[in-house]
C-alpha cells in the first residue's frame, strides 16, 4: 500500500547570529492513509519543524512533501492557499482569534472559501455539535477553558473538511482530564471523517493512548519507527529509551504518593 | 487681569468669567476643527503606513525589504524633526496647496505630518505585538495576505490602536497650541497673545484649563473604549 502524506529528504536549517542550524537533517516520512502518526522527540528536536514543512509554514531547505498525488513543495502561492484548504492544523496555544466568537472563528475557514451564509451557519452547527459546544456558539475565546479552546480548534480546522489534521503538540497545554478528551475526539474524528492525522508530541501517555504508528526524531533525523507498541516495548533509540524510562519511573512514583494517603 | 496687580483668587474667579469666555470660546473651536482634520488625516494615513510598515518587516507576513527600510527612513526623518520646524518646513506646501500659508487649514497640514509618522509607529508597534500563532492559524487555513491582515490582524488589535490613537490624539492637541504662534489661532494663541503678551493671566489660566479638560476626555473616552472591547472579548 502505497502511502499517502510522504516526504523525500527533507533538509531545513534557521539562522541564529550568524550561526546556521540545522534542524531537519533528512526526513524521509510514510504516512498511511486513515492512520494516526505520533511524532515523538525530545525539545528541539526537530519535530515541530517537521510538521510545519509539512504545509509550508516553514519552507524546506530541499527535499519533497506529498499528500496524496499533489507535490505540496512543488505548489505556487496561490495553489498552496487552495490546498491548505484541506488540510487543517491545531496548535499547542490554540491560536483562537480573540475578536471573533466561537461561531465566527469556526467560520472564518469556511468564509474563505465564499460559502453562502445559510451553508456557513449550518456546518457551523455541525462542526459545534461534532466537538460538542454548541451552547458557547456565541462566546468569545476569552471565556472559554483550555480544553473548550483546543475543540474550537479542532472544529476550526474540520470546517473545510480536510483529509488531514497535523497537530502540533495540541495537549501539551492542557490538564490530564482534558487531554483525554481531546484525544478522544480526535480519535472519534479519525474513525467517522477518515482523516489522517499526524501528531507530534513529547507526551509518550498520548501516543501510546492514540497512535498506530511512531517515528522517534532525534537530532533532525528519524532514528526510529513503526508501530506504536513494539517501538516502546524495545526501543533501540536513546531518545526512546529515556522516554520509556521517564514514563516508568513517573509510574514508579505514582505508585508510591498513592500508598501515603492511606 | 493680570498677577501684578491682582490677588491670585480674584485673577482665578476673572478666569471663568463670561469676559475671558466670549474670547475664549472661537479659540477652543478652532482648536478643536484643526484636531478634528488633523486626527482624521491621521488615523487614516497612520493606519495604512503602520500595516505596510508591519507587514513588510522581517518578520512581517510578506517581507519586503526595500519598502521597509525605505518607510522606516522616511518616517524616521519626518519624526526627527521638531514640530515647529516641521511647521516652518511645511508653510510654503500650505501656500502652494491652499493659497496662503496661515490659517487654521495651512496648519493642518504641518500637523498631520508631524503626527501621522508617530502614530503610524505606534499601530506598527501595536501590529507587530499580536501572536504570530494566530496568524499562522490563519494561514493554514489558507487565508490570503489581504484576508489575514484586514479580516484577523486589524480586528485583534483594536483595542490597542485605541490606545495608540488616543496618545496621538493629545499630541496633536498639545501641537496646535504651538500652531497658534504661526497664524494658525486656537488656544495657544490665546494663550501667547493675551496671556504672556499682555500679562492677561486670567487667560491663561483659562486656556490651561480648557486644555486640561480637552486631553482629560479624550483620555477617558479612548481609556473606556478599550477596556469595552477588552471585556466583550472576556480578555480582562
């Protein structure tokens, strides 16, 4: 099977103080179809980086992106605009703009693409119900929780229907009970729209919780992948093995602040 | 009234009399007309070149680095002259423009050019302050630069481009008292004629309040106007 988010050598480095970074030292990625794809690394890894080249809010230095048959890399301002379209993002800060109400930033998408009105307020309705918000239809961002914010996000980024959802450490800003929802619905998202979500993170719990499939990047390489399970159950990369060793020793600990209360 | 001869209450009590007032009131209107001018010329030739200035920077969403630094020079040149000078500069523009170079509209001119390169600073600064996430957001999405920058940059910042129209608003109030020196009238001139010229200094008390009272509402007003918009978006 063929896959279907792809990238070919992907090279890209930043300047700091005349000093040149290189952040992304060759990237070949294979995504499936339907799947959901963990990106795991340490901070400044690289895989953040990875996932904005993926729909070029960051350029690459060189080397190709592929979804489905279109070359993303390949694409002109304005095919790009078009394109972006179908494929939504979600951010760690949520990114929510502050001067629209929950109806109207979910509408700004759809607003692009010259919807007419009575089409936008009812696959507004869709999307609010789908994340399950519909009674803060006309709140602003500023009133609503972490968790709330991140499902306008989602809702935000599903209004278009994407094919793909890149997630860009979506959870890390929110407390263990809403990042257990928000997987959910990303989950639920995965399984009733089809898309192909990939999700990059340093929360080893999320990945083992949602994913299918994982590359552990290291350094601006892929040091690791495969399936989810056998990745963490023997991982060959240093940074797999800290990440598995971080999470038994927390579990360790739990274990522990768990006996002193009774 | 003046010091010398009369005790500080009474020259006070003289400063709110219908007297001073009958004088003072033509003088506040043309103060206020060449606000008025000056702060629409403004707000509207500082917002464009604050966006071009935003939006072609470095960091701006189409970098443009020739238009940049070139603005940027310009208006550093426009801000680093004094304003009575730039009044001076500006006199034989108003007499090509308007056909005499005194006058409370030859004045707008030389007040609008002073105060548009602040204030377009100033809704720079404003611009340039919003999160970058919210416009990569917008980006992904697939928004054109004109839809980022009218439809989610502008909106966002609003509440502090009232903040910087207010500041800009009380320096243009501040300089058309300078104005009234070259012909211009308002309440500066008053304020030089009567007041230090003839000693009057129930005048001046006067003008000084008028002025205090202008700046005080004009704070308020944009003060109050923010902090609405803050509070319907739940940000404070």
């Amino acid at each position: 099977m063929s896959s279907y988010i792809r990238t070919e050598n992907l090279y890209k480095s930043f300047r700091t103080k005349g000093n040149n970074v290189q952040v992304l030292k060759g990237i070949n990625l294979e995504v499936q179809k339907g799947d959901i794809y963990g990106v795991v690394g340490f901070s400044g890894a690289g895989k953040s980086t990875l996932v904005r080249c993926i729909n070029r809010l960051e350029e690459p230095d060189s080397g190709k992106v592929f979804i489905g048959e279109t070359e993303i890399t390949a694409l002109s301002k304005r095919e790009l605009a078009t394109k972006r379209r179908k494929i939504g993002m979600i951010f760690q800060n949520f990114n929510l703009f502050d001067a629209k109400t929950v109806f109207e930033n979910i509408a700004y998408p759809l607003e692009l693409e010259k919807a007419k009105k009575k089409d936008i307020q009812k696959r507004v309705d869709e999307l609010l119900e789908l994340v399950g918000l519909t009674e803060k239809k006309h709140a602003y961002p500023g009133q609503l929780s972490g968790g709330q914010k991140q499902r306008v996000g989602i809702a935000r980024a599903l209004a278009n229907n994407p094919d793909v959802l890149l997630s860009d450490e979506a959870t890390s800003a929110l407390d263990p009970q809403s990042t257990l929802a928000i997987l959910d619905l990303l989950r639920k998202i995965n399984k009733e729209l089809g898309l192909t979500i990939i999700l990059i993170t340093h929360e080893l719990e999320v990945v083992k919780y949602l994913c299918n499939n994982v590359a552990v990047i290291e350094d601006g390489i892929i040091v690791e992948e495969g399936e989810v399970r056998n990745i963490f159950l023997n991982p060959n990369s240093n940074t797999g093995k800290v990440f598995l060793k971080v999470s038994k020793e927390f579990q360790k600990n739990e274990f522990v602040s768990g006996g002193e209360g009774i | 009234m003046s010091l010398r001869r009369y005790s500080l209450w009474e020259v006070v009590k003289h400063a709110f009399s219908k007297e001073v007032w009958d004088v003072l009131w033509p003088a506040i209107g043309d103060t206020l007309y060449m606000v008025i001018f000056t702060a629409v010329i403004t707000l509207v030739l500082g917002i464009m070149l604050g966006i071009v200035l935003a939006v072609t920077g470095k960091e701006g969403i189409t970098p443009v680095s020739w238009l940049h630094r070139g603005l940027g020079t310009i208006i550093n040149c426009l801000r680093s002259l004094p304003q009575i000078i730039m009044i001076i500069i500006t006199l034989p523009l108003a007499r090509a423009l308007l056909g005499k170079a005194y006058g409370v509209n030859a004045c707008i001119i030389a007040l609008a050019a002073s105060c548009t390169p602040m204030f377009a600073r100033l809704i720079e600064g404003a611009l340039l302050e919003l999160e970058k996430g919210k416009i990569e957001a917008a980006k992904s999405m697939g928004s054109t630069n004109l839809k980022i920058i009218f439809g989610i940059m502008l909106p966002e910042v609003i509440p502090a481009m009232i903040r910087a129209f207010t500041v800009a608003l009380i320096a243009i109030i501040s300089m058309t008292a300078l104005a009234g020196n070259f012909g211009a009238g308002g309440v500066g001139d008053i304020a030089v004629r009567f007041g230090f010229n003839r000693f009057q200094h129930d005048m001046l008390i006067a003008t000084v309040f008028s002025l205090i009272v202008m700046v005080q509402v004009v704070q308020t007003i944009g003060d109050v106007c923010s902090k609405l918009i803050l509070k319907k978006r739940h940000l404070i």
